[in-house]
C-alpha cells in the first residue's frame, strides 16, 4: 500500500489514469456528506424519526407493518436532500465518463446527485429516494422534486401499494445491480473506492473483485478504512478536493 497526503495523485497513479480505458468508481456517503446531506442514522442507535430508531423505521419489516410510517419517514428524507446540490467529487467524476472507452459509476448512495451532477449511467446498488416501487407489479415511478406534486398512493398499473424504491434494512442489494457493478469491476484495470469505508456487504466485496481480477485499486478517503490495507494506492484527502485533481489540465 503506497499512502500519499499532500502530494498527489502519485506519477504512478496520474500515468495509469492517463492510460485507462476500463475505469470503474465505487461511491459511498462520505461523497454525499461533503454536499451536506446527513447520515440519518443519528447517533449510536439513537431514535431518529418519532421514537423508532433508523433501522427500524428503514427496515423490510416496517414496510409490512407501517408502510406510511416509511413513506413519512422517506418523505421527511426527501425534503431534506430536496435543496442540496452536487459538489466537485460529483461533477469530476459526471466528466470522468466521457474520458473512458468504458467508465463506470457504482454508488451505495440514495440521492441521485451523480444523475444532478451530469452522470448518466449510474449503477445504485441501494436505489433512489427519488424513485416510488410498486410492491406488487414492481412498476417504478419518479417522484418529483417539486413537494406540491404529491406522489401516487397506488400503482397506476395494477392498483397496488407504492413503496421507496431503496434498499432497506433487512433486503439485498439488487442482484442485476450487482451483478452489472461485480462485472465491470473484474474487467477495469482501474478501480477507485471514494467515500466508503466498505464495511456493508456485498459492496464491500467489489474492490476486492476487481483487484482478485488484476485492477489496480485506489482508495479515497478522508481516514484509514478497514479497505486501505489491501489498496494499491491511498489517498487521504476530501472526494470533492481529490477527484478533480485527476483531469485538471
Ligand atoms: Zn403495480
């Protein structure tokens, strides 16, 4: 492991990135907080959202029993991120994609910023806040961003209930997300980790992947992670500082 502060990226690193053509990035919530959005998760298992603690009121469980206890949770959620905006780690890597013969964009966060920022293919292995499922027919459905358009209560195809369409406690990650996110990773030659300490599984295994299959890997992030010992290359500094760092001319 080469850890670098202060100089970087590294000869080594800017060469590479300067050779790539298979690029894959992997982004976590430390990308969303440098733009301000919280990790509602309070603080060691505090209750967060009238009384239930975050893993309750997010949870598989609650959607079986309270579902508009979730909807007023994620809605609570959403006006929150409603009025928060992309930030440098999000547009460097929205121009990263026109850099690559192949580039892709692997993120665990929930609030659509890569697509704010320019991002056109994102693979999200937690899925969108701003996206309703039926739990029924699976039919997606945008929400808007504008509060006074309310959200369809029932599916407008088969009548049945609407739920957030992310990840929550108590379900896998998609498995056609991951299965796209494991492949690319396996055929990159570079993969960066930026903003996760890869601690949730499976997306934790992704960089692993991609090394096991000859990548080189880099991690971004603003500590040690319990990633950073097997990573070819550290970099401990800020997403939205680094990143753009890579194709400043
Ligand atoms: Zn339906």
């Amino acid at each position: 492991m080469q850890t670098t502060n202060g100089a970087f990226p590294t000869e080594e690193l800017r060469g590479r990135f300067a050779r790539a053509r298979r690029v894959c990035v992997l982004t976590g919530a430390g990308v969303s907080a440098e733009s301000g959005i919280p990790t509602f998760r309070g603080g060691g298992g505090a209750a967060v959202w009238k009384g239930l603690p975050f893993d309750v009121i997010s949870s598989a469980e609650m959607v079986e029993r309270d579902l508009q206890a979730v909807w007023e949770w994620f809605d609570f959620r959403r006006e929150v991120i409603r009025v928060v905006r992309p930030n440098p780690a999000h547009e460097a890597l929205a121009r990263w994609q026109d850099l690559f013969e192949d580039f892709t964009l692997v993120t665990q966060n929930i609030d659509g910023l890569h697509q704010a920022a320019g991002s056109s293919e994102v693979i999200e292995l937690h899925g969108n806040i701003w996206r309703a499922r039926c739990v029924m027919c699976g039919r997606l459905e945008h929400l808007s961003h504008d509060h006074s358009q309310m959200r369809s209560p029932r599916c407008t195809n088969c009548e049945g209930e609407m739920r957030p369409d992310v990840v929550l406690f108590g379900e896998i990650v998609p498995p056609e997300a991951f299965e796209r996110a494991m492949l690319k990773a396996q055929a990159c030659e570079l993969f960066f980790v930026v903003g996760t300490s890869a601690l949730v599984y499976p997306a934790a295994a992704i960089p692993e992947m991609a090394q096991t299959a000859g990548a080189f890997v880099v991690e971004i992030n603003p500590e040690l992670t319990p990633l950073s010992g097997f990573c070819n290359e550290v970099i401990n500094g800020k997403a939205g500082e680094i990143l753009p760092l890579f194709d400043a001319r």
